[in-house]
C-alpha cells in the first residue's frame, strides 16, 4: 500500500497510539481468532444460511470485508453457508430475505456494542419470536462483555457470544468479532486480516499521520467534501465503511475544551470508472470544494483481454488487444490528470492487489487517520453526540420509561404535526 500525491506536509509530533483498543486489537486477537475458526466450523457443518444483523459499524464493515474478498455472486457458487446482512429496518426488505432462508437452518448473529440499538434489538425481538424454541441453537450474539441490554438477555437465555473489547467503539470494531465471525464463516482468513492490520502499524504509520495532515489543511482551504472513490467493485462498500468512519468519528460541533466549532468534512462514495459517466462532470467543474482519494488496484485476479475485432469501426477498433485492467488503469489516470488540470485536490492509494492483509491495512490505516485528524483539530473522534437527539426523540414517540419529558419537548415543538404512529 502506498500513499500518492504531491502536496506538501508539515509534519508535526502524534501521541502514542499503542493504548487505542482499536490498535491493540492488532496484536493481541490470537485467542479469539482461535475460538472463531472453530465456531466457524461449527457453523458451516449446522447451517445452511448465516446471517448478520446489526447496523451502522456492525454490519458496514462486514459487508465490506466480505465484497472485497468474496465473490460477488458468493451464495450462489461457495457451497459453504450462504451469507445475508439484515442491515435496515426496512420492513420490505426484512421480509423479503425470509423468502429466500429457511429460518430453522439459519443462523443470526445478532451484533451491537452498546446492546440497545433500537434497530438491532427490534429485529432481535422478531427473530427470537419467530424462532421459538430454536431460539437458543439459531441466535449468536456479539456484543459488550458487561454492558448492555443484550449481554442480559444472552446470559439469561444461553446465547452462544462473541465479545467487542470494551474499549473499541462500534466504527473501529470491524477487526474484532464483529467483522471477524462473519468473515470466517465464508472462509477468509482472519489472521491474516489482523496481520494486515498489524503491518499497517509497522509500516504506514507515517503515512496516515500524513492523510490527517493532507486533510485538516484540505478543510482548512474549504475542501469539504472527501471523495472516495476507488477503481474497483471489491472495494466499493469500504467506501460505505469509510464514510460512517469519517462522518461520524469528525463531524463535531464542539471540541474538546467546549468550544462550538461545527467540524467535519463529508465523506463522499464514488465508484470508478462507474462515477465518471455520473459524477465526475461535477466533479471537474462544479465548486472546487472536494477533495479526491482514489483507491488504485495495480493488479487484478483476472486479466480480461477485449478481442481485437472490429478493426474497421474506428471509434471502438482502439479498444481491440487491450485488457479492461489497462482500461480501468488508463481511466483512472486519465480521470486523475483531467481533476488536476482543473486544479482539484487528488490522492491515490496504491494497492498491490486485494487481498485479507491488504484489507487489514486499509481498515487500520482509515481508522489510524481517522483518530490522526481528531487530535490535529482537538476532537473525540470516538463519540457521537449528534446522533443522540433523534434517538432520544425516537424513544419518546414510541413512549419508552424515562423520556416523558422529551414527549413533552416534541408535543410544545411540533404540535398537533406530532408524529401520530403511522
Ligand atoms: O460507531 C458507532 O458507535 C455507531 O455508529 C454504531 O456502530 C451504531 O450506532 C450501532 O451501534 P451498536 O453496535 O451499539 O448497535
């Protein structure tokens, strides 16, 4: 992996990072990666389907990890245990998938850090109905060792569990078993995920140090969107994963001495060559208030050649004897060259080829610059007090213990447009 652009950085000194749980992770995961090969043995003999439920850092980062290292059409052609993520709370979308599962030969794993988001214990609650007496061999659960409503409930009613160490917040979690169990049940090599993740420390420490820097000052210059934007498919939902990491982690109104200060930078997916025949006009020519991270596979695991045919047609014989992997290249040069000479801000990661300790890296890498740029500008890069309001609200409507005065706070606000259940 490699880090390439050409402004300039001022280097300034970082804390010790060696006492972030989300670093830790990196060298003391052997226990756990041990107990989840063998439960993933387990699983793949007992169930025909596995399926994860969670939401935001538990279940973006599994769905990322599993498009960049298994194949797309994976439940179709693996034989193993099929994979499913029941993200949302969508009721459409919630049936739909028990359409296609047997429930009996499923297996939901239920994952929350906090034990109590509303989505997650929503969908708990109907699968463990639904389930019944099942509930007990069908429902693993990944959670707080300690905390939480659903560590209570897992004791009580003998749910098989995987621990989040209590010190890794939901949005770094993806190397611990929230991403690990699912990503081992369809075969990926967890312990070369971490030793990804670990070699990142060892060796492009400096260079995320450097991606904070690059982008405090692109914020500074009024660079508020960051386009990331890798040439690859595989690497499309880290995009996903990426933009909860950085929306929530810096999107802050206060630092940490009190001070209103409404950071942040949005975090923009943008797939290339898809983007370009959508985005990119924008892009060259629209306000010059982005900055581009573009996301370089330098080798495939396919080499597609375009058939040397049609040499009369001038405007496509060009494309004939050419691989697409020159042509995504080509595009992505040609896509970076044609921003710059429109004096926009671009990067590229290089990467070697996908693979699990690529993968480690990359997520260590964002999360390392992630928490970089949080102490460059003096803010908690691990909490998120911008999204309590909404759930506080939420609770009211639906009239849970200890929120009557929020109610109260809605019915003066909103009158009689008060949401009415429907
Ligand atoms: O980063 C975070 O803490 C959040 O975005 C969480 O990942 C998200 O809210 C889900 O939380 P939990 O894992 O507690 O259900």
């Amino acid at each position: 992996m490699k880090l390439v652009h050409n402004m300039d950085v001022n280097r300034v000194d970082f804390k010790e990072i060696n006492e972030y749980g989300f670093v830790k992770i990196a060298s003391n995961s052997k226990n756990v990666i041990d107990e989840i090969n063998e439960y993933s043995k387990y699983v793949n003999s007992n169930f025909e389907n596995f399926v994860v439920v969670g939401i935001g850092g538990s279940s973006l980062g599994p769905k990322a990890v599993h498009t960049a290292l298994n194949n797309q059409y994976y439940n179709e052609i693996s034989g193993n245990t099929k994979i499913y993520f029941l993200e949302n709370i969508d009721p459409d979308t919630f049936e739909e998938l028990f359409e296609v599962i047997n429930i009996e030969k499923t297996l939901f794993n239920v994952i929350t850090k906090s034990g109590g988001t509303s989505e997650t214990m929503a969908k708990f609650m109907i699968l463990k109905a639904r389930l019944g007496n099942l509930a007990k061999t069908n429902i693993v659960c990944t959670t707080d060792r300690e905390n939480g409503n659903l560590i209570k409930i897992a004791k009580e009613e003998g749910y098989k569990t995987f621990f989040i160490p209590a010190d890794v917040g939901g949005r770094f979690s993806e190397l611990t078993p929230v991403g690990l169990l699912p990503a081992a049940i369809s075969g990926i090599d967890i312990e070369k995920l971490i030793l990804g993740a670990k070699s990142c420390l060892d060796d492009n420490l400096e260079e995320a140090k450097e991606y904070a820097l690059i982008m405090k000052e692109a914020i500074e210059k009024g660079k508020n969107t960051l386009v990331f934007m890798p040439y690859s498919d595989k690497l499309s939902l880290l995009g996903d994963w990426f933009v909860q990491l950085w929306a929530e982690s810096l999107g802050k109104k206060v630092d940490n001495e009190g001070n209103v200060i409404n950071y942040g930078q949005l975090p923009h997916k943008s797939v290339g060559a898809i983007d370009q025949h959508s985005q990119v006009q924008l892009f060259a020519e629209g306000p010059n208030d982005k900055i581009f991270t573009f996301l370089e596979v330098k080798n495939f695991k396919n080499q597609v050649k375009i058939p040397k045919i049609y040499d009369e047609v001038r405007g496509i014989s060009f494309l004939g004897g050419h691989t697409l992997n020159e042509l995504i290249s080509a595009e992505k040069f040609a896509t970076d060259y044609a921003l710059k000479k429109e004096n926009r801000d671009t990067l590229t990661i290089e990467i070697n080829e996908i693979n699990e300790e690529v993968i480690g890296k990359l997520i260590m890498f964002f999360e390392l610059a992630t928490v970089f740029l949080g102490e460059l500008v003096n803010i908690d890069p691990f909490n998120q007090p911008g999204v309590e309001e909404g759930k506080n609200a939420t609770y009211a409507l639906f009239g849970k213990e200890g929120y009557e005065y929020k109610l109260e706070e809605l019915k003066d606000q909103c009158g009689d447009k008060l949401w009415n259940g429907k």
